[in-house]
C-alpha cells in the first residue's frame, strides 16, 4: 500500500441472499483515497453507494456476502489494517475513533431514548476517556460548530424534539468528536437548508485541512459534490460506470448515465413542460428529445386568471405557539413562536411554494393548517369553511380532501403493513370504495401510476429504496381522491434523478386530479421550478412573498438573496 494512501479498496464485490435469490449490489469496485481528499461517489438510489460504505464501516448486515482483493487502510499509528479480516472487538476500536460516518437518516440512526447530548457524550468517553463533564464540555463545543442553536438545550432533548436538519447536524457532530482520519458522509447536508449546509461544508473542509482527513462523500446534490470532492465517482446498479477528476466527470461526462444525472437537476435559467430523467438518456444513444419550455406569455395569462378566481384557502393572522417548563419547584415557562401572525391565500390549481431555513416554521405551518399541530389564534378558512371551528370528527372527515405528503417515507409508513393495506386502509375508512376487492383494484392502479407494479402491493416498507417509498407515500395520499395536498419536503432526500421522476409524478398528478399544491422546501431550485408563487419564512414570519421568477432573479430582501446565494451550482 503506497505511503500516501489512506485507504485501498480492489475488486469488491457484495452479494445479498434472499431466499433463493442473491442479489449482486457491488460488482469489482476499486478506489483509493489519500489523505486530505475527498472521493464523491454519485448514483442513483441503489447503486451500491452506501452498501460500498457500510463495508469500510465493517457494518454489512449477516446477510451480506463480501470478499475483495484488498481492503486496506492505513490507522493513525501509521499500521495497515484489513478491514475485511477484522473482528467485531477490534472494529468497535476503529469505528468512531479511526473511520466516522454520517448517516443518511438521521431520525433513525439517533437513539429515540437518549437524550443527544448523552449520544455524542458516548463516543468521547468510550475513544477519549473523559469523564462526564468534560465530555459533555465538549459535546457542547462541536454543537456550537455545527452551528446548532441553543447548543445547552439541545444538549439535553431528545432526537423527536429537534428538526430534521437539527438532527443531522447531531450526527455530523457525532462523526467528527474523535477527529477520524476517514469520514464517511452519506448525504451529510440532504436534510440540511442551503445557508446551513453551506457553512457544514465550509466546517468539513476546514476539519479536513487541519487534520489531514480523508473523505468519502456521498451525495445526490451534484453542485454540492462539485464544491467538495477533487475526485468523482459514478455508480449504477453496483458497478462503477465512470470516474475521474471532478472538473472532467462534471463537464466532459462520457457515459450516458452520467449526463443523465446531471440534466435531471432542475434549471434555474428557463422551465421545461417536464424534467429529463435518467432514463432519458439511457434509452436514446445519442440524446433524449428536445425538451418542451412552458411559454412565459401563456404563465403571465395563467397567472391572472388563478389570481382573479375566489381562493380557495385563506389564512389570517395565524399563530402557533409551543411552551417548555423547565425547573421542578419554580418551573420557568418559555413560550417559542413557532408560527407568528401569518396571513396568505392559496388557490385552485396553484403550486406555492414555502421556503426557509430549518425551525423558520414551515413544516409547523403546514401541518397546522391540516390541523394535525393545533393552532393558538388566527384563522383557516377552506372552501368556506373555518377549519378553527370544527370539531374533531368534522375536521376528520374533511382532511380526505386535505392531504399530506411526509417528509420521512420511512418513518410515516407503518412498518406491519404491507404497501398494499397502508393504500386500501384509507379509502375503506373514508368509504371511497364499496369493499377489499374494489380498494384492491384502485390500490394496483394507483401504484402503476405512482411508477410501481403490482408485485409491491405484498411487500413491506423495508423492502423499497427512499425514491419507491416516497411513490408509496403519495400513493396513500392519492386513494383517498384529495383536493388539496401540503409536500413537506417530499423529495428532499431523494437522489437527483429519482427527484426529476418524483416532480414530473407531482406536476402531472397535480393537472390530472386537478391538485392544489403548497409545496414546502430548503431547496429553492427546485421551489423555483414547481411553483407558481413563493413564501419565504424567516423565524416564523412571512420574510418575502412573490411570484417564483420575480422572487428569484429579484429579491427583494436581504435574507432571501442570502438564501438564493448559497445556492450550490456546478463549478
């Protein structure tokens, strides 16, 4: 192993036996890292990149078969370990210490009864022998760094009291505490907003430089990939399709696949009728076809006559409120305001979109509106009804209109039923069907036209990649025939192409069941793209509202441009 290597990996392969089955997930993959630099690796949900990963990690499921030719890494004692012949003990030494890795879902790689002080508190006493002061000093030192607010308090609540993005940030706190010559970072900043992630990967580049610290960065964001990682490489379906520097991988691709992940990112400059998709580019040797552009004159006149129409949501002056004690003899009440005075109008067949960094009170917004967070004042007024009003059972019964597409697929799917009983159980409870043998026959097609094929309709969530969860997910959401759906970062952590597939699903769902969107993300590109107006919040108030080419190329606050520049584009 050359001196300046880091780690060697030669013709891995990883196989999974199912049954009878055996399924290849990574087929003769070599790389070497250096120290100090940073290998992307790109592809699409099930490519094998995490699976390449868990290998290093030495936390491979008993199902998986794994042999190579080399799996070598070089420790901080200067030895050279092979990590294939390693045993559990000797691994728990490496892992943490030696090799860290970020994980890509945060809620369910943190300890649900833990508190995330204590998780981080663990690995320093466990690798650096501190005592529990000067662990937790510590824990509070890197929350501080990963710019996590409140870092005391943090310190002492649990993983479901903090956002999505509070909660990765955790885990990036986690990884680096013992200060590993190898990080593994599997979609580090996907759940991250654009101004935070910005400043972790400035935080990452400088912990790299100081200690020399080699990188494996997995990501399906190809201008984040572009900003960190000198070297690039592609994966699809478990073999290596190309690699290279990233400079030529990124402008002169040579496989097809790769100029399909790269045009399935939404542009900014125009606003195709429909995104390119992966397989655009696999099915056409040469190129896809000439993508349609929506005319802007036909946009401007579909515009004024949205606007001209009765809306068909109206909220005024809403506010929510959320309060803590803290003390048990003298309790000290501390009251957040989660969603402070916000008034606005959605209406029939209109996209908007919400943006914001994370805890600005757009997931809060949008579930209270649902009335699944209760409000504190204001109003909610849907198709004439005030929501505020209605008792429970009406506010049930209603919410078959209403809809909610989860952030997290995984964790809102319930884990017992199979995909065919989460699709039929709701419409057998609204009474859209007559019976399990019609709920069967409208669950098969909603699932084709989710993308999918009856043979998931006996299968359990675990068995499906983020992508196919999130098309379950709206599945559901479209049995019980709703009017109004809120997309609370819906397709945040799904890979590039995946996400074109998942947009054009949204967009052409949205004309054919006449859909009202409000479309919440951290990812503006993408809001710029989808929607007709965009809501930009800001510590639980409207910052900016404005038509989404008006409020991109020209905004009109301060906080919004910040938002819009840290946008990470392609170098």
């Amino acid at each position: 192993m050359d001196s300046s290597l880091l780690l060697e990996i030669n013709n891995l392969n990883i196989s999974f036996s199912t049954g009878s089955n055996k399924v290849h997930a990574v087929q003769d993959l070599s790389m070497k890292i250096k120290k100090g630099e940073t290998l992307g690796i790109v592809g699409e949900s099930g490519s094998g990149k995490s699976v390449t990963s868990l290998a290093v990690m030495g936390l491979l499921p008993p199902q998986g078969n794994m042999n190579c030719g080399a799996l070598h890494y070089r420790n901080k004692k200067n030895q050279i370990l092979s990590l294939d012949k390693l045993t559990e003990k000797d691994f728990q030494k490496v892992r943490g210490n030696e090799i860290s890795m970020i994980f890509q879902e945060p809620m369910t790689s943190l300890n649900p009864v833990l508190t995330c002080g204590r998780q981080v508190s663990e690995v320093l006493q466990l690798h650096e022998n501190l005592d529990t002061l000067e662990s937790k000093k510590r824990t509070i030192q890197l929350f501080n760094q990963v710019l996590l607010p409140r870092a005391e308090q943090i310190y002492g609540a649990y993983p479901h009291q903090l956002s999505g993005g509070q909660k990765q940030r955790v885990m990036i706190a986690m990884a680096i505490a013992c200060k590993p010559q190898l990080l593994i970072a599997d979609e580090p900043t996907t759940a991250l907003d654009v101004t935070v992630q910005k400043s972790i990967l400035h935080l990452l580049h400088e912990l790299q430089k100081e200690f020399q610290m080699g990188m494996i960065f997995i990501s399906h964001d190809l201008g984040v990939i572009s900003q960190v990682a000198q070297h690039i490489m592609v994966m699809y379906r478990g073999a290596v399709v190309e690699q290279g520097s990233a400079h030529n991988v990124l402008h002169q691709p040579q496989h097809s696949y790769t100029r399909g992940l790269l045009a399935s990112k939404p542009p900014t400059h125009n606003r195709p009728e429909k995104l390119w998709t992966v397989s655009d580019f696999l099915n056409n040797e040469n190129s896809p076809k000439k993508q349609i552009l929506i005319d802007q004159h036909q946009r401007i006149e579909k515009h004024r006559k949205l606007y001209e129409s009765e809306p068909l949501l109206q909220v005024q002056n809403l506010a929510v409120y959320f309060t803590s004690k803290k003390g048990f003899l003298k309790p000290e009440v501390k009251t957040v305001k989660a969603v402070d005075g916000v008034s606005f109008n959605v209406y029939k067949g209109e996209t908007l979109g919400l943006v914001g960094e994370s805890g600005c009170g757009k997931s809060t917004l949008g579930r209270s509106i649902l009335r699944l967070i209760e409000p504190h004042s204001g109003k909610i007024i849907y198709n004439n009804h005030n929501l505020l009003e209605l008792t429970k059972d009406e506010m049930r019964a209603l919410r078959q209109k209403m809809q909610l597409i989860f952030q997290d697929p995984y964790s809102s799917l319930n884990p017992r039923l199979t995909i065919g009983q989460t699709i039929t159980e709701p419409m057998l409870v609204h009474g859209i069907v007559n019976n399990k043998v019609e709920a069967r026959e409208k669950a098969m097609q909603l699932l084709y036209r989710v993308g999918l094929n009856e043979q998931c309709f006996n299968r359990y969530p675990h068995e499906f990649s983020g992508g196919q969860r999130q098309r379950i997910g709206i599945a559901r959401t479209l049995a019980v025939e709703p009017q109004f759906v809120v997309c609370d970062e819906s397709v945040s952590a799904l890979d590039v192409s995946v996400q074109a597939q998942v947009l054009n699903l949204l967009n052409e769902l949205k004309n054919e069941f006449q859909l009202t969107y409000i479309f919440i993300s951290h990812d503006l590109s993408v809001v710029k793209y989808m929607c007709d107006k965009i809501m930009v919040m800001k510590q639980g108030k409207i910052e900016e509202m404005n038509e989404a080419d008006l409020l991109y190329f020209h905004p009109q606050s301060s906080y919004t441009q910040k938002l819009i520049e840290a946008i990470p584009e392609i170098k």
